[in-house]
C-alpha cells in the first residue's frame, strides 16, 4: 500500500505534458489472466492509430498496484476493477486515508466474474464449505483479493477462516492441479486461459452463490452485479454458474495530456474489432457499456469523444 512519501509523490506530481511521450505504458495484470491480452489489444490500437505514439502492456500486480502506478506517473494508462477504482477515488476501503483524486477513466471495457475454482471430486460445494481448506485469493494487491474479501465479508466469513493463500491465476491453476490448495478465487473475464487450461487436464467445478449470497455482496459494494458464467465456458462446467460481476475500467491520471486521452479513446471505440480478435471479451466495450458502468468521473479528454459520439454522459461522470 501507499506510504506518506509515495502520496507526496503523488501530490507533487506534474510531469510535462503527456502527449509529448513517445512511449506509453499500460499497467495490466498477470498473464493467466484477460487484463494482459486486452492491454496488449488496446496497445496495438494505439500503435496502429494515434501518431507518434508507442504504446506497450505490462505485466503488474493488478488492480490496486494499477492504481499506484497512475498515481505516481509510472503507467500512463491502466485496467482496473471498478470497486478499486471507486475506493481509490474516494479514499476509502484499501485507500482509506491514501485517496488518489487524480483518477480519471476513460471509459469501462468489460465485466468480471468472480469464479471460485475447486476439483470436481472436492466437498466444497458452497461458500460456506471454504471453511478450514487451503484456498488461494489472488495475487497481492489484485482485484480478485478484493472482491473475494468482500465477498466472503459480506456473507460472514473472512480469510482468518481457511489458510489464505495469495496467488496469481497461473499459481493457483498449478496449485489446484498439483493438490496444493483445495480452491481458488479467479475475478477475470470470462473465459481465461489459466481456467481453460486447467480444465483440459483437470476435472474442475466452480462453484454457484446463491440468490442470497449474491444479494449480500450487492448490499456490501453496488459495483457488483449479478451474472451467469454459461455452462460450456470451460470444459466439465457445463451448468451455467450464478455469480457476481465488476466492470473494469480504464484509467489515466487527471494529469494526462487531453488530447491525447481523446486520441486514445477514439481509437480505442472506432476499431474495437481489433481488440475483439485479441480477446472476445472486447465485445463488451461499448460506448454504451462506459456510460452505465463507469465508477469515477470521466477524463476530459474522453468526454470530448463521447459528446462527438452523441453520448448521454451521466452528470457524475463529469466532474
């Protein structure tokens, strides 16, 4: 998390205008998950159709750690889940007492689902059954911690009630494949390689919450949604899955050139098609999709496109 010195950073951040880089960095995820190909659709998108511009996706620890990096100007632009947004936004939550106020969005790319993976052999076949087993809960600082941690809160558990493991997507696959833990949270799009690539070795249940439940995590934080992971998504899972989604959003600091933030976002709508074929959940990222889904104010320079575009932008998401 933040230090006083990392929010001084913060505080004293002005770096020259952005639009005079020719390099951008774009703060992702791990690479068993979707944040790393959707990253390097949008880079490619950009590359292709905003001049002057090299744009590159990293591999990071994610949501929270993605937040920091816009923060302090070490990511030009980053994916993150919409609960981490908003809380970073406002200081609250993971960000209590460390509120980053230059957080912008550019618009929201597609919905997570929270998808909690255990054998199919296993006797965990609710939440509740998490209880005393070893389960992974993502990587540190991911936005798979946070929303399992709000998630089991929400339902009266917490990580003090099984032996709490942090591990990245492609961790936890080889940890439930190797009979290292008994389940793993994944919050991702849905589908992702590290599951699909478990499931073509492994027999794998995931696992469904129930209305109540859903209810639950919907009361703790409105930016879950509640979503039906289709059965055939993976292979063995052929029930369709009740669960919770968040939106994820792409970010850039209120700092950023706003020229060059309208480049991207023009880019980025006008030739989704490109993104669509790194990754189908680009199929979500829709203009529409931003309006309704978007947590924190917009950037001006993503408001310009949107009004040339004939959006309705949402009062609160001007600031």
């Amino acid at each position: 998390m933040f230090t006083t010195r990392t929010l001084a950073v913060v505080a004293a951040f002005a770096a020259g205008p952005v639009a005079a880089q020719s390099q951008l960095s774009i703060a992702t995820g791990g690479t068993g998950g979707v944040y790393y190909p959707m990253g390097g659709g949008l880079a490619e998108v950009i590359n292709n159709h905003v001049e002057g511009v090299s744009a590159t996706a990293e591999v990071t620890g994610a949501s929270v750690e993605n937040m920091g990096l816009i923060a302090t100007g070490d990511a030009d632009l980053a994916i993150a889940l919409a609960d981490t947004v908003q809380q970073a936004y406002s200081g609250t939550g993971r960000f209590e007492g460390q509120q980053l106020p230059m957080t912008r969005a550019v618009g929201s790319l597609y919905a997570n689902m929270v998808q909690i993976v255990t054998p199919a052999g296993s006797d965990i076949e609710s939440l509740s059954d998490l209880a005393g087993k070893r389960v992974s809960v993502g990587a540190p600082g991911s936005g798979t911690e946070v929303n399992a941690q709000t998630l089991l809160e929400a339902n009266g558990m917490s990580f003090d009630d099984f032996t709490a493991q942090r591990l990245n997507f492609n961790e936890t696959a080889d940890a439930l494949a190797n009979g290292d833990i008994d389940a793993g949270f994944w919050s991702v799009g849905a589908p992702t390689s590290s599951i699909m690539n478990l499931a073509t070795t492994q027999d794998i249940r995931i696992l469904s919450l129930s209305e109540e439940e859903v209810a639950a995590a919907q009361e703790a934080d409105v930016t879950f949604t509640s979503l039906s992971l289709a059965g055939g998504t993976y292979d063995g899972v052929d029930e369709d899955v009740a669960t919770i989604g968040v939106p994820n959003v792409l970010v850039v600091s209120s700092e950023t050139d706003a020229d060059l933030v309208y480049e991207i976002t023009r880019a980025m709508y006008e030739n989704i098609d490109e993104m669509i074929a790194v990754h189908p959940a680009a199929e979500e990222t829709t203009v529409d999709f931003a309006m309704s889904a978007t947590p924190v104010p917009l950037h001006e320079g993503a408001i310009r496109y949107f009004e040339e575009a004939g959006a309705e932008i949402p009062d609160d998401l001007r600031e």
